[in-house]
C-alpha cells in the first residue's frame, strides 16, 4: 500500500446544520504518487538501436486518489476510492485506461467488505499482498512480467466481497463482474455484410473480376473468396477494438493465509469473453519475512478454452479473433509479459525473488520469472521466454526514494517468439533510474 498523507477532516455540508455532523464523521484522504524515470533499451525498432527516454513512471505509476470513510457506528463504515494515472514525464494522462483507473464505494462492517465498481481483480490482489515482487513496491512498473498473467488486473463493473479474521490471518475475496450485455452479435452481422457487399460487387462486374483475377494469378472463385475476406478482415480489425473494450463478465475469489512472516495464497478468474470463448488464470504462491530477508516464489497459468471455427465460418472466425484480441492485450507488451501471443491458447509462469533490506535506506532485489507459452496449431507462437531484473532502492525518507534497476529478456521457440513486432528482436536489456516521492 502507498504511504498516505491524511487531509482528514469532519464534514459538516454547507446547509444541513450541526445535528448531521454529529451523527456521522467523514475522513476525506488525498494521497498520490510522483514518480518520473530514465530508462535506456536496446534493440528497439526496425534498425534494432538503442533508445533513451524519459518515464512518467520507472517503480511506479505515477497517481493521485481520494479515499473516503464515513463511521456509520456499531463498527460500520461506508469508503468509496477514485484513483487517476498520469504521465509525470509529459503531464499527460495515461492514453491507454480510462481517466479513473479504479472507481469504487462499498460497505465495511463486522460481517465483511462489499465494493461495487472499477477495482482491482482478485488475482492481482492475491500476488501483490501474499508474494509480491518487491516488498517495497508490488512490482516495478517500467518491467512487470507477471502482471500479464493477471487477465488484465483490473475488473470494471465489478462486486467484491471480503472477508477476514479479526486477525487477518485469512482472508478471502469473491468477485463477480458484469458483462452488460457485451457481445459479437452486431459485429458478426457487420462483418457478414461487409463480406456479402464486397462479393456481389464482384459477381456484378465480372469482365473487371476476371481481369483481376488473372493478374493475381488466381481462379474467379479463388479471387472472390480473397476478396470477400479481405473485406471480412478490414471490417473485423476496424470495430473489433469497440468490442474488446467493452464489459466482461468475470468470477472468481481468492484466499491467503498469514502468519509469522509466511505468507501463502491462491487464486482463480474465469473471464467470460465476448465471442463465447472462456480464459480461465490460476495463481498461486507464497513468501517468506524474518527481519530483512524477503523471499517469494509463485506460478500462474492462463488458459484459453475457444472454439476454432472452420475456414468458411465468417462469425465464428470474427468470434475467435474478438477473443483471442482481447487476451493478447492481456499478454502482450513489453512491460506485461514481453512477448506476442499470436495463436498460442496458453501461458504458464514462475516466478522467484529476494530482496535484502542492507541498511535503513538501502532494499536490494532479485528476481526471476520463466514463462512458457504453448497450444499454436501454426507452432509461430510456442515458445518460452525468460525475465530478470536486479534493483536497488535507496530511501531518502518515508515518502522519497531513488532506485536503479537492470533488466534483461530472453525468448525463444516459434519464428513468432518475439518482443514487439517492430523491432522483431528475441532479446532487449534495459536500465532504468528515477525518482519516486509519496504523499
């Protein structure tokens, strides 16, 4: 959790008198998170070069957020949370989530935590608070491998109930995210009209069609058939990310265990995807604290449970590429994960680290994460890849700190076994340095 400075104060609302302010008090808490890095990668674009840039964030998002509590009594308590990420290199918001990456209220009281809105899915919650790479920090933003095994990390239009022991030693969590109707149906029709648009153009000048075909080299037919996916294809990859970026139904729950520096937990999410595929991720893992040692070991498994449609099969095939989008922007990215998923239906990783606390300022890590990616018919897409990044943290205060990390990525397998699809590159070293200060 981030170091919080409390702006606590006693509402009283302008115009509804003294008597309300005495039966319920609110503690209104601003904090955030200003974090800007360098960072220098090799082997980035066509020509493979090296490319320093500045970071708005190298340990961590840079962020701001509200956190609210009302006392209801008896032990009671209403909270709601907003949180906005930002770019503290530019000053701009994060282009790739929503101006509020969490939006919440809920309900906390002796019989458990109920949230209703944008949070943290359960996975996430099980690996940043039982192993979690850095003990510090949940992970370290510039370079977070097991953050792509997560199905996203974040649930929108989700309920989550929680419930612990007085102690917290257990604690466990279900979710339940809506997917609000969120389907295929319209673009499946879109996509069969494109495709039927484009055909009995053809069909309606045929001399031209003939014409084309030849010079292709190919048959009529073989020439309409192209041409009719193509337009299929185009129509797809235009509207398929309005779909992806829609609702998802989500269920699933965590537990963990605590208790004299052990720490053990384990997790599953069921990610119900629009063109009626299913991403079933499973984690679990565990650490170890005595004094200012830190260990933690974990596994997570994603698996893609889809049905592949035929050669001819317009809807299905706009179907499975809906889905298979949205898990690959689970996956991908250099920073989630580091390598492209193309057909591959499943992913599997572990992951080990240290750190050492070496003095009151100075937290050292290591950690190690190997991923295998398997279930490509074309075989592109098989593969392992390997991850390691070494950092240190050196404490100013408890709100500032600098650090400086190495790390390096490693693939192999498949000819579609690779970092991004610019540079086509199978390995990439990077060095980041910055600066991170907490309110």
């Amino acid at each position: 959790m981030h170091t919080k400075t409390a702006v606590s104060v006693a509402i009283a609302l302008v115009g509804l008198g003294g008597s309300l302010a005495a039966q319920a008090q609110s503690k209104v808490e601003l904090w955030g998170i200003v974090d800007v890095g360098v960072r220098h990668t090799n082997n980035e674009g066509a020509g493979k070069d090296g490319l320093t840039k500045m970071i708005g964030g190298g340990m961590s998002q840079s962020r701001w957020g509200l956190n609210v509590e009302e006392d209801l009594g008896g032990g009671s308590k209403a909270l709601a949370h907003v949180e906005h990420r930002f770019n503290a290199d530019t000053g701009e918001k994060d282009a790739t989530a929503p101006f509020f990456q969490l939006s919440y209220v809920g309900l906390q009281g002796p019989y458990g935590k109920l949230t209703m809105g944008r949070q943290w899915n359960v996975l996430f919650d099980v690996v940043t608070s039982t192993y979690a790479s850095f003990p510090y920090s949940p992970y370290m933003d510039a370079y977070k491998p097991e953050l792509g095994m997560a199905a996203g990390a974040r649930s929108s239009n989700s309920l989550k109930y929680t419930l612990a022991t007085p102690s917290r030693n257990w604690v466990g969590t279900l979710q339940y995210s809506f997917a609000e109707g969120n389907n295929t149906d319209a673009l499946v029709r879109g996509a069969q009209a494109a495709g039927a648009a484009r055909q009995a153009a053809l069909q309606g000048n045929l001399a031209a069609t003939s014409t084309a075909a030849a010079a292709a080299g190919m048959s009529v037919p073989q020439y309409i058939a192209a041409q009719v996916g193509s337009a299929v294809n185009t129509y797809a990859a235009t509207n398929i990310p309005g779909v992806a970026a829609g609702a998802l139904k989500q269920v699933g729950g965590f537990l963990r265990y605590s208790e004299h520096g052990i720490s053990l937990g384990g997790g599953y999410l069921r990610t119900s995807l629009p063109g009626g595929s299913d991403l079933d991720a499973w984690t679990l893992g565990g650490s170890y604290r005595s004094g200012p040692l830190y260990v933690n070991l974990g596994y997570g498994l994603n698996k893609i449970k889809i049905e592949r449609a035929g050669a001819t099969d317009i809807a299905g095939k706009v179907r499975n590429a809906t889905d298979l989008a949205i898990v690959g922007s689970m996956w991908s990215g250099q920073t989630n994960g580091g390598f492209q998923p193309g057909d591959a239906d499943k992913r599997q990783m572990v992951k080990v680290g240290f750190g050492y606390q070496i003095t009151p300022q100075i937290n050292a890590g290591l950690h190690y994460f190997h991923a295998k990616q398997s279930g490509g018919a074309s075989g592109l897409y098989n593969g392992k890849a390997n991850f390691m990044i070494a950092a240190v943290d050196y404490a100013f205060s408890k709100r500032t700190d600098a650090y400086f990390a190495v790390d390096h990525t490693r693939i192999s397998g498949g000819a579609g076994m690779e970092i991004d699809t610019a540079s086509h590159a199978r390995t990439r070293t990077g060095i980041t340095a910055g600066l991170r200060h907490r309110f």
